[in-house]
C-alpha cells in the first residue's frame, strides 16, 4: 500500500468488516465486476420500476466468487447540488429483487461502511444474512458517489513505499505530498467537495422518489450508520424502520477515539486469555507481550521476511510500531482473527512474524479494489477534521496518536464541502430502531449504541457476546432482524438465542484452542 491508502485504510476498517485495504487508482481504469446475469436470456428484459427501467445484472466481490443476481439501471445527479444545471454524476443503482410474487411495497435500502465501501460490491458478503428479509421486500443497493461505480474517487498511486513504513515511521510531510498527488489527479474531472455524507442523503432521497417512493428499511452498517441517521433526521416520513449494525453517533468526531477504543477491546478480549488456564499457561499476559513488542519495534523498526501465504515466496517489508498497531487493528475486527492474535503476538515477540504477518496479508490482500480513498477524504476531511484535535494522551497506546495526525496532514490538503449545522444534533426519532454492536467491537464499542438509543424510544440495543464488529450475521441474528423488519418493531423480538453467543477461544496453537 502506498502512502494514500494506508491513510485510508485506518479510516476503512470502520467498514462493514468485509474489508481492511484499499489501493486507490483512478476511477476510468477501476474495473467494472458488474456483468449480464447468465442467467437471464440474452434478449432484453427490463422491469420497471416507478420511473427507472432496469435491466439484469450480477453484482460481484472484487476477487472472491460471491455474486448477487440483481436488477441495474445508471442513476444520473448534479454533482453540485446548488447547480443542477453542471455537471452530472452517474451513480451505479441496482435492486435485488425480492423472491415474493408481491412483495411489500417498502424497500430495504442497504447502507456500505467505510467510507468508501460501495453497496453493489459489499452486499453478496451479507447477502446470506438478508435471506429473511428478502423473502418479502426488494433491497436496494446505491453505490454511494464516490464509491464502485457511483463516479468512483480513485487515485493512481505510482510512488514506491507507504507512508514513511519503508523508513519505520510516519511521514506527515509525504502524507501531504501524495494525498496531494490524488487530488491533482481527480480533480480533472470531480470536485471532490461534493461528495460528502449530505451529498448522499440527497442522492439516496432522489432514488427513492425514482423508484416510486417507498418507504425505506434503512440497514447502515459502520459508516452506512452516520448515513442512515443523516437520512432519518432529513426524510423522517420516508423511512419505516432503521437498523444500525456498528453504531457510530452524529455526535462522534471520526478517529478521535481508535485508539482508546482499540485498547479496551484488547484488554477485554486477552482478559479472556488470562481467565483460562491453558491460554494463560501457554502465553502468560499478551496484553503486556503485546506492549513489549511495540517498545522494541519502537526502538528499533526492521526490515523482516517471511512467506507469503498464498505464494510461499519469500516476502519482505519493514516491521515498526505503525505496522504493528494497523495489523493488530485488523486483527480485531473480528472473532476469528482476534482469536489469532494471543498466539501471533507470541511468535512475532519471539522472532518468528510469519503468523502475523502472513494473516494480515491475507486480511489485506484480496479487498483491494473495495475502498475508495478519496471519498473518504471527503467525507473526513469536511466533516470531522475542523474538529479533530492532537490526543497526546494516546500516544503510549498501541495505536498512538499517529492517526489523528494523519487525517490533520491529509486533510490540510483535501477541499472541504459543507456540513450542516445540525450536523452533530443526535438521532430524535420515534421511527422503530434495532441497533447492533459486538461485545469486543474495537472501532464501534457498545457505549455508542447505548448513547443512540437515548434518542429512541421505539429502540431496542442488542450486544452481541464474543463479538466484533458488524454483527447482522452471527448467530440467530438474521433471523431476529429479519422479524424486526417483518414487525416493524423490535420490543416484541424475543432475543434469547443470542445467549448462545460467546467468544472464540484463543489459539494455544496453530491446530485451534485447546478443547
């Protein structure tokens, strides 16, 4: 990754936990993975809907074999909403059309993390999950402006190296340099100050009048939270149900509080470790072990080799305290990974990064083409960075404060679009709610759903045990959501399935835990 991206990406393991890595191209050479549904017979076949024909189409993951079989039609907007008359933007909208001979007239409305993340490319990763609700609705899929094929904000990154990792540190000044590269290179044909949260709202409000105005089961997951209650707040009558998978509140400056966030998930989810016996035997505190690790990197960041798991090749790349931090991040988001890290950590202390390092490579590589970077800077940089401010008291975290002067960099750079004045105002809506966090959530902990919910009253706040982050798929979860939007109401949902939920026991060794 070069030096663009690795910004990004801290900011993109807020996604919905389909990706941690993005490579940032320019948008004309970005690689359309939507293609004629074999399906369907070749001779054209259209269903309408409200004003918009569309015809088949296959939404697929960029390197994986999953695929959704949907309905596509172009969506063109101003790109400058105070000039309709200028340019215009095509975004990429498609439907899944529900199995029901009548479904019911709302709609779902899948909202991608990130920022960055595009809908039509992350959705056949949760696709599984949707089966209840696709039962009886159409969901709909918008890649958000400046994601997928929404106009995509993409850079082409030519310059060796990332972020000052090469030299073993972070570069602030090469931060500047490159992000102002990518803005040199988009710029010729986007203003990136429109392509903001707002901006999207409008857009995603301008579909659904298309579509002939149903009402919306918002589904935000991450980031896609911030849309939903932004939409909310703006079109309450055109919304029947929310449901907020990953909480992040209106009221939250995004990257203030990784890295407190991070070391509490960690602390709790190797508090698990020191409780069994066969852990603690086998690696004493990894809390601690981790923390040594990162004062000896931190003093000595170095040039280390291992094989690549997909390749066996000899690999090498520069290992320092800022990789360590953005690997066990990654590591984090989720309990299959995060049950690694005792056992990773324990190696990579003892001289052998392959584990960790390997897993973090296969967390990375195959997600490359799911992010787009400069859209992140413009929905970060116009509405958070004003208020990001230096958190010197984060600096001995494992995290540091190197991210927040990472945005400052990126954003000293980037144009700034608008953000309302009642940007920031909390969620007040009597619309029926279901908000979802993970128990060990490192980015979105349970405290901001519980700080949503205050606003609520038809809301209901599960947290999942043993989890991380995006927890619509775990466990009888698709079932209960499915029956949420079914009901329209979460109070009645009787939740005693999710006590089945626990978290995954750490790997004592590389066979799994010990039984």
């Amino acid at each position: 990754m070069k030096t663009a991206p690795r910004i990004a990406l801290i900011v993109a393991i807020l996604a919905a936990g389909f990706g941690v890595r993005q490579t940032l191209r320019h948008g004309h050479e970005k690689k359309d993975v939507s293609a004629p549904a074999a399906s369907q017979p070749v001779s054209p076949a259209t269903w309408t809907l409200g004003r918009l024909t569309l015809k088949p189409c296959e939404l697929g993951q960029p390197h994986t074999a999953l695929s959704v079989a949907a309905w596509c039609a172009p969506f063109e907007v101003p790109e400058d909403r105070e000039r309709p008359d200028g340019r215009k933007i095509s975004l990429r909208l498609a439907v899944v059309r529900s199995d029901a001979q009548v479904p019911a007239t709302d709609m779902l409305a899948f909202l991608a993390g990130g920022p960055g993340q595009a809908a039509t490319e992350t959705y056949s990763a949760i696709e599984p999950a949707m089966a209840g609700v696709q039962a009886h609705r159409n969901v709909l899929l918008l890649d958000q402006r400046g994601t997928g094929r929404s106009h995509p904000l993409s850079c082409r990154d030519s310059e060796p190296g990332d972020a000052g990792e090469d030299e073993g540190g972070f570069d602030a000044d090469k931060v500047r340099r490159e992000t102002k590269r990518c803005l040199d290179q988009l710029s010729a044909d986007a203003d990136v100050r429109f392509y903001t949260t707002t901006d999207a709202v409008a857009d995603l409000e301008d579909a659904r009048q298309a579509l002939g105005s149903p009402r919306f089961d918002l589904l935000g997951v991450s980031y896609g939270t911030r849309v939903a209650q932004q939409y909310a707040m703006r079109h309450p009558d055109a919304v029947r149900t929310i449901t907020l998978d990953g909480v992040v509140p209106n009221t939250l400056v995004l990257g203030e509080e990784f890295a407190i966030n991070l070391d509490a998930a960690l602390k709790a989810r190797f508090a698990d470790c020191d409780a069994d016996k066969a852990c603690h035997a086998r690696f004493g505190e990894p809390y601690q072990t981790l923390y040594q690790l990162r004062d000896a990197l931190r003093a000595n960041p170095h040039k280390v080799s291992f094989r690549d798991p997909q390749t066996y090749a000899s690999t090498e790349r520069m290992l320092s305290d800022y990789v360590l931090a953005t690997v066990v991040r990654m590591f984090a988001y989720a309990p299959e990974t995060s049950a690694l890290l005792p056992l990773s950590i324990d190696a990579a202390a003892h001289g052998d990064v392959g584990p960790l390092l390997g897993q973090a490579k296969l967390l990375a590589g195959d997600l490359g083409d799911t992010m787009d970077g400069g859209m992140q800077y413009s929905v970060l940089c116009s509405e958070d960075a004003s208020e990001l401010q230096p958190r010197p008291q984060d600096k001995d975290l494992i995290l540091g404060d190197t991210m927040i002067e990472a945005f400052r960099a990126a954003c000293s750079v980037w144009p700034h679009g608008k953000r309302p004045a009642d940007f920031r105002q909390p969620l007040k809506s009597p619309i029926p709610t279901l908000l979802l966090s993970g128990q060990y959530d490192p980015v979105t902990p349970p405290r901001y759903g519980d700080e949503v919910l205050k606003g609520l009253p038809n809301g209901r706040h599960f947290v999942l045990k043993g989890q991380g982050h995006n927890v619509v798929m775990r466990g009888c979860m698709p079932r209960l959501f499915a029956e949420f939007i079914d009901k329209g109401d979460a109070k009645p949902l009787d939740a005693a399935c999710l006590d089945r939920l626990s978290p995954l026991p750490a790997f004592v060794g590389f066979n799994g835990a010990t039984p």
